[in-house]
C-alpha cells in the first residue's frame, strides 16, 4: 500500500493518538504534487476495502469544499 493509503488506514484506527497522527498528516501532505488523483485512485480501486475507499472520499471532499473557488 502507498503511503497515502497506509496514513488513510491511520484516520481509522481505534487509537486516537494514531487517528490524531494520521489526521495531522494528511494536513500535511494535502498540497503536494499528486495527492488528490491518487486518492481518486484509492477511490474507484475495486480491491481496495471499503473503508479505505470511504475515508479517501470523504477526504477528497472535505479537499475540494475547503479549497474549490466559488469565484468564475
């Protein structure tokens, strides 16, 4: 798994220090070359579980609303 995939599999762990770890991380990474294909990768990636397909989606949401321009 690459990293993105194994931070997103982080967000979903039952601890929260590595939830939290995850999550900061991902803060982190955000703009960086190639971050949102590849969660869209992760995304439509039929073998990757469910879980992980959810929480890249959710992330490539929360993305787009926080960073999308409303201006034309």
């Amino acid at each position: 798994m690459d990293e993105i995939g194994v931070i997103l599999q982080g967000t979903l762990s039952p601890n929260p220090d590595e939830r939290k770890a995850a999550e900061q991380r991902l803060d982190q990474i955000q703009y960086a070359p190639h971050h949102l294909p590849t969660l869209l990768q992760i995304i439509v990636h039929a073998n990757s579980h469910i879980s992980l397909r959810q929480v890249a989606a959710i992330h490539f949401k929360n993305f787009i609303a926080k960073n999308w321009s409303h201006h034309h």
